[in-house]
C-alpha cells in the first residue's frame, strides 16, 4: 500500500485519528471516520477523532468489516497504520457477536463456538450471577430474567453478545399507512425512512428488533417509528421528551395512519390513558413519590413504570433515545423480549452511558449523515456562526471572582450579546426567527426589549401548541424559547436560529436546536444558526464542545468577533 503525504488523515498508535481540515479530501475523509470512530476535538485546522470498542463494535452491528475499516484508513492516511492500531480494529470488530444469546427449548442460553472463551466468560465475576448452570463446553444456561443485565456485564466484559433469543409479538393492532394526509396532501415514506424501518424489523427475525436509528433533526426520524409500527402491527408503547412532543406524535399517527382517536391514548401528568398504542414522557416515568427510599427503581418508588406492564406491548419506541434517564434505563433491562426501537439525532450522552444504549437498547442500526441528506434535500443546508463578544470591564471582574459555578452564568448573561442580536435582527428582517436560552430572566429582558411572544417552562401546552401554530402561519415571525425549544417542535419554516445561552457544553443540545431550522426551506433558503457567545471565559470553552456536535456532521463552523458583525452580510441561498 502506497501512502500519500498530500492524504489528510494520521493515525496515531494510542488510536487517536487526526484529520486535516484545509485538504482536498477532508470531506471524503470525514464520512469514513464518522463511521466507526468519535470525534474528539475539531479546533479550526486538526480535527482529532478516537476509534474506540464501543465505536467499532456500533460499526460492526451496522454491518462494517474489518477489512472496510482499514482500507477507509488507507485510502486517506499519510503514512502507515499502526501495527497494533490495525491489530486491535481486527481483534475489536471480531468480538461482537462472538457469543449470542438464543432461546431453546424455553431455556435462554449464551452460546459460542469458541469454548474457551465460553470457559472464560463462565469465570467473569460480572457474568457468574446470571448463570444457572454450564450445559456443554460450548453452551451456558442463564437467567431469562436478567437478560439486559447478561449484555451489560458482557460489554464491560469486552464481548458483546448479539441477541438472537427473539421478542413477544405482543397484542395485535391492524392499521395502514395513508397515501393522503388528513389536510389532502399526498404521503409516502422517503427512501431512508423506508431502508431504516426495513433494516430494524429484519422481516421479523431475531437479527432485528432492537436498534438505534441515527437521523437528523429534521428528517422525520417519527415517520421511521411510524414505518416500523406499521411493519410490526402490534400495540406500542412510546416514551417522548415533554407532553408537547407526545401530542406531535399523536398528530402524526392521526394524520399519516388509519388508527382512530380511541386507539390512541396520552399517558402524561395531564392524562392517563392506556390504549393500543400509549404515548408518555420520560419526565411522567420517573416521577418519583415523596418520601421514596434510593436505590433500584421500584412502583413503590416510580408507580408509573407500571406502564411497562399494563398491556401487552409488541414494541416500545424511545424518543431521544440519548435524553434516556436512569429508571427508565433499569426497568428497560427487564423487558428484552419487547421490540425496542431509539430514535436520535446523536449516540453521544453527556453522561457517558452509551455502552447502556448500546446493550439496552440495541446497537445502531442505520445512520445517514446530515449533509447526505442535505445534498438530496430533505433538510435544509445551513451556515453555522459563532460570535464572540467581550464582557463589559465591570463585568470582567465580578467573573474573575465569581465561583466557578456562577461564572458560567455572569458570562453567559453579557448584556453585550443584545447589542449583538440587534444587529443580527436587523440582517434578517423577513426570516422567521427563533430566539432561544438558557436563563429565564435573560429571555425576559429580551422580550421586553422586542416585545416577541416567549415561550418557557411555564407556558401551559395549550399556549405553546397555538403560539407555535401562529409560528408556522407566519402570524408570529419572531419567538422567543427557552429550553423547551429543544426537543421535538416541528416549525418547518423558521429559518433563522440565535442561541444566546446554551447548556454548558452540551453536544446534544446543539443538536436539537439545529435541527429546528433544517426542514426544506422554500426557494432553497439557507438556513442561519448563530450562537453569541462571551469571549475569553468558560462560555466560549463550552461552545467549543458544543461545536463538536456540529463538526461531527460537516458543517463548517465560522467564527466572527463582535465588531466584525456589522460588515457581515449572510448568504442567503446555497450554491
């Protein structure tokens, strides 16, 4: 193998992958590592990217090879692999799936053809609690029960096991598809929606069932959900962010399938309906009773986890699968014999629990990469902005000797960004426009400063659902949101996102707040994402990781100062 010094990729022996921006092929090079490594850090001109098991062990279970992994590293490195990098990419990808779960005979058993790996997994203190007894060299009995807990000592193990023991069909709901929208307009499934579904039902194998389907905000990851219900024809339980997002998804099943009005039920703190296909929210699942002791999520603890078991659920479909909390995390381990579908724009978890998604969950699935999907049109292409504006001298020294928690809000609230969206206002005087933080009172002032509806925590449903629809109709062009504009809000027309605080540095984050602008804009309108931040304080440290989120899916990421921004002039059309 021939290496070019012109190729923009180095791969480092502790595994780590750095990739030159200013090259030729940093595009090409980009979409090869997105498959089977995580990006780190992406400063302005080295990204740094980390092949890990977890990451390969995902691209395994999409179907990548060992030998498709290291010609995608030749093809772009400078100079040769690693011996013990290309050692361990073989060695980790030949892992997954070296043992498998199966159901014989009513029994659950972890079976492989290699015995002594089977000897030494028998061994593992991890492993031993779930063992009911060594069957042959080659077949261990284990805990029906516990089958969630079996993958998850597994993968700390270092095997992860593919689940062949099949699923419960679950209680049998009949619908179809509409080829026409309840408003008239006509409905078919997109060619990735439809290959998503496909890939995670595997035509009702063992070898499907349970997944991640990577999409982009934007590109109708709920139609896949739907696509999959409409697949299985069984009841389904769907867990969601907030109640808004859960009466969408109500919308959307209305709209776009033959199920009725009585074979859908809200499970929130508002409702408590349980019907063939039931929808609730993360927050209604882990609502604790006062007084409840810490420790194992119980119904004495969480009562609402009783949902998991009031019907007969054939699939359970979570919503951002990567918000997932803790309980519902647990009681999920209880129940692999259900379909479990998750849905989300981004695998990465900011509390560093991927390898429970991955175990609990299932493995990704399918993953289309933003800007593919931008080239084809289905979401918008956008320019990424980031402003950098000092804080005023008094306020320099009340962050100096703010304590580390307040500092970041002492920063994030520099009154010096209204100055900085005045003149942002003012470059889009016919776009619609989302205004969108962290601190209520920060919004406040800038409601009073403009006068734009807000919308916040304490916004009743009803008021947020017709301040939205007014959005979409174009009566309100401009709104202002806190972090309830995070999660599931379909406002295809808002074109224009200024973020003037943000989450610390929350990836995921940034992740839900693009995605409310890339739906298709008319004419090929471009969408604008801007996001103010304080210079020279923990506010643009934790951009810069918020940023990553925005690398990671190719986009390129501008930075301007503040007295920069009144020369700036924004694209308007792509191309």
């Amino acid at each position: 193998m021939s290496y070019n010094p012109r190729n923009p990729i180095i791969v480092q022996g502790d595994k780590s992958v750095l990739l030159e921006v200013d090259n030729e092929f940093y595009q090409d090079a980009r979409d090869v590592l997105a498959r089977f490594a995580e990006l780190e850090k992406s400063p302005e001109y080295v990204h740094t990217y980390r092949i890990t098991p977890l990451s390969l062990w995902n691209a395994a279970s999409a179907g990548m090879t060992a030998a498709a992994i290291l010609e995608g590293l030749e093809r772009y490195s400078k100079y040769p692999i690693p011996d013990n990098v290309r050692v361990d990419i073989i060695e980790y990808i030949s892992r997954y799936g070296r043992v498998k779960l199966i159901q014989r005979d009513g029994d659950l058993l972890l079976v492989s053809d290699d015995r002594a790996l089977i000897a030494e997994v028998a061994r593992h203190k991890l492993l031993i609690p779930y063992i009911i007894a060594q069957i042959d060299p080659q077949t261990l009995k284990v805990n029906p029960a516990r089958r969630g807990h079996i993958k998850q000592a597994l993968v700390n193990i270092g095997y992860p096991a593919e689940d062949l023991a099949g699923y419960v069909d679950g209680e049998p709901l009949r619908f179809r598809l509409r080829t026409e929208t309840l408003g008239g307009k006509p409905f078919t499934v997109r060619r990735y929606q439809r290959e998503a579904a496909e890939i995670f039902y595997a035509n009702g194998s063992p070898r499907g069932g349970s997944g991640v389907i990577v999409l982009p905000c934007g590109a109708g990851k709920t139609i896949v959900g739907v696509a999959v219900m409409e697949r299985m024809q069984c009841s389904t339980l769907i867990l969601t962010t907030n109640t808004v997002a859960a009466r969408q998804w109500i919308d959307e099943l209305l709209d776009k399938t033959t199920l009725t009005e009585d074979q859908i039920g809200e499970y929130t703190g508002l409702r408590k309906q349980i019907r063939p296909v039931t929808i609730s929210t993360y927050q209604t699942m882990t609502y604790r009773r006062r007084g409840a002791k810490e420790g194992l999520p119980t119904l004495e603890e969480f009562p609402h986890l009783a949902l998991f078991n009031e019907r007969n659920w054939g699939l359970i479909i979570y919503d951002e699968v990567h918000l997932l909390p803790a309980p519902v995390f647990r009681i999920t381990a209880e129940i692999q014999a259900r379909r479990r579908l998750g849905l989300t724009a981004t695998l990465v978890r900011e509390d560093g629990r991927e390898a429970d998604v991955f175990s609990l969950i299932g493995p990704k699935k399918y993953d289309v990469p933003w800007k593919e999907l931008e080239k084809q049109g289905w979401i918008a292409p956008a320019e990424v902005t980031e402003i950098r504006i000092p804080l005023p001298p008094d306020l320099r020294m009340e962050y100096a000797l703010a304590e580390r928690h307040q500092k970041y809000r002492v920063a994030a609230e520099n009154p010096r960004k209204l100055e900085v969206l005045d003149q942002l206002l003012a470059k889009h005087p016919d776009d619609r426009i989302l205004i969108i933080g962290m601190y209520l009172e920060q919004l406040q002032q800038v409601q009073q400063r403009y006068g734009y509806p807000i919308i916040t925590g304490e916004t009743s449903v009803h008021e947020r659902r017709k301040l939205f629809q007014q959005f979409r109709e174009g009566k309100i062009p401009r709104l202002i949101i806190s972090k309830v504009g995070n999660f599931a809000i379909d406002l295809p027309d808002a074109n224009v996102m200024i973020q003037i605080s943000g989450t610390f540095g929350s990836r995921q984050e940034e992740a839900q707040r693009l995605g409310r602008i890339l739906r298709p804009k008319r004419e090929g309108l471009l969408a604008h994402f801007y996001t103010l931040v304080t210079k020279d304080t923990n506010d643009q440290e934790f951009a810069a990781n918020r940023q990553l989120f925005l690398t990671e899916q190719g986009y390129r990421y501008t930075i301007l100062y503040d007295h920069e921004v009144a020369d700036y002039e924004p694209v308007r059309t792509a191309g």
